[in-house]
C-alpha cells in the first residue's frame, strides 16, 4: 500500500494507518506470548511433579503404650493395655491409609510367627528405615450439665495427648519427635421433655484418640519422607544394575540413582562407640526397567551413566537424586 507525502492513505491519516500496523503487530505477537507463557508453565509443572515425587519408605510402629491412669488396674501388663493397643492400630491404619509408606507389622510378630511355623514358612521379617515408637500420656473424660425449669443439657468430653518419637533403626537415634492433642464432645438436650437423652458414649474415647494422633500425622509424614530413599543393588551381570524397588515403591523408569559406598567404622576414644565416615559416591545410575511384581517381590534394572559398579558389595548401598 502506498502511503501520500500528505499523510493520508486513501482518504484515511496516516495516524489511523499507523494504529492498524501496532493493532496487527500485537495481534501477531499474542499467540507467541501465549506459548511462551505454555511453555513456562509446563516447565514449572515437571520441577513440581518432580520435586513431589514420592519413594515410599519402610516404616514399623514398635511400641504404643499408655502411660495415664486411665483404664489401668493392679493386674495390668504389657499385654493387657487396650488404649495403647487401639492407638497402635489407629496409627497403623492412618499410614497405611496415605499410600506412601510401606507399613511392617511389629507388635504382633509373634502371630505372625505361629502362622508361618504352620505353612512351613522361613520367618525373612523385612528390616525398615523407620521405627516409630509412642506413648498416651493425656487421658480424661468429663461430663457437664446445666438444668433450667424446662430444660435440661448434658455435654460428654473426651481428651487425649499423644507423644511420638521416630527412630533411625540404623543408629537409634530419635531425630523427631512431637505431641498430638484431640477432644470429641457429644451433647444432648431436652426441652419439656422432650429431646434427646444420651447415656454414656463409648467412642468418645476413640474418636479423641484418633483426633490426637491425626493432628501429628502430617508432620510426622512429611519428616519421614525428607529423609533419603535408600535401596540396596540385588546384582551387577553384563553391565546392567539390579537394584531392589520398583513402581510400587514409586521407581519408574528414567529415575537417577546414586551408588554409594559406605565409610568405614571408626571407634570415638571419647564416647567409645562406633562412628561411621563419609560415604563416598561410586557410580549414577538411570532406571531402564521393573521386573517382579508386588511392594517387596519388585525389583529394577537399570545403566550406569558415570562411575562404575564392578560387583555387588555389603558395603555398597543406592539412594535416589
């Protein structure tokens, strides 16, 4: 299009031609800001998918006692503690329930002991990374009423206070712990007469116990899951790494996993036990394929991208990027 010295274009200024230009520029330019902004986002998603990437660990509730007064009597043992057994079971079932844990069981092996002597089984109890130990150490249950001319109210409280300690099976150490607090009330009111009568409820005593133990659940999740995944190398044959874990553990193919060897123990003079040294890094690996099938029967292969893995060791141990 020709544009005239005296600054119109057919009939039109040159001004209004000009914004034609600047409103086609922009209209051009929209699509390639969009799919710049498509690509940031798809970006920040794989960062996101990658960092929420979940390795399920190993995890076993060891001891779960109360310590209150509740429910206690002279003849009372280890075997007879029904709260600390409930609290047990509660917590197991809240892990189990998350999906990303794999959860062992630890206060009835001995069941699990006579059912495998049945069926001629060898007792292979699978070792876990965390050991999670607990305690009540609040307990109570309350009642308040208030009565008028016409009209009467009974409210029933239950409280419970729980402490957890989770344990580095590997060390003995306690590298968290927290307390979790719970209350679940009932009420019933009657007017003239009429209106509900509530006689004493049982599952107050549940429903406080499962409330204390779910308000330190999260915490204790997300400390569980910070520490590093680790898995050991099952064999090394024709340069492929076998290494224990697969997708039911959350390892899929194009995972990076690092080799490790571990340092080797030094005793202190001064506290007189054992310190491991440094592990150093021996190889990086890239998962190319599962095989086997179930949480503990699945296993992967996978390539050495650096470093080198010569043959299986005890003193050789994987962990994830």
């Amino acid at each position: 299009m020709n544009v005239r010295r005296n600054g119109s274009v057919g009939g039109f200024k040159v001004k209004f031609y000009r914004g034609f230009c600047i409103a086609l520029t922009l209209a051009v330019a929209l699509p390639v800001s969009i799919s710049s902004a498509y690509a940031q986002e798809a970006t920040a998603t794989a960062s996101q998918n990658k960092a929420s990437k979940n390795l399920k660990r190993k995890i076993a509730v060891g001891r779960f006692t109360n310590e209150t007064r509740y429910g206690q009597t002279l003849l009372r043992d280890a075997n007879l503690d029904p709260l600390g057994k409930q609290a047990v079971d509660i917590l197991a079932a809240h892990l189990v329930q998350t999906g990303k844990f794999l959860v062992f069981e630890r206060t009835d092996t001995s069941q699990i002991d006579t059912e495998q002597r049945r069926i001629g089984a060898k007792n292979e109890l699978v070792g876990v990374d965390t050991l999670i130990i607990g305690s009540i150490v609040e307990f109570g249950r309350s009642e308040d009423g208030k009565r008028g001319v016409f009209n009467r109210q009974r409210v029933q409280r239950a409280q419970a206070k729980v402490a957890i300690r989770l344990v580095d099976v590997r060390t003995g150490l306690a590298f968290f712990s927290a307390t979790g607090a719970g209350e679940a009330t009932t009420e019933a009111k009657t007017t003239f007469g009429i209106g509900s009568t509530a006689q004493f409820d049982g599952t107050l005593t549940d429903k406080a116990l499962s409330a204390a133990i779910v308000d330190v659940l999260e915490e204790m999740s997300n400390t569980i899951q910070a520490r590093q995944w680790r898995t050991d190398i099952l064999a090394v044959e024709d340069g492929q790494v076998y290494v224990s874990g697969g997708p039911s553990q959350g390892l899929v193919p194009g995972d990076r996993l690092i080799v490790m060897k571990a340092g080797k123990t030094v005793t202190s003079s001064q506290t007189g036990i054992g310190i491991e040294l440094p592990s150093t890094e021996v190889a990086e690996l890239e998962v190319v394929s599962s095989f086997g099938s179930g949480d503990l029967g699945e296993g992967s292969i996978s390539r050495v991208i650096s470093g080198s893995v010569k043959e299986h060791s005890s003193n050789i141990y994987v962990v994830s990027i």
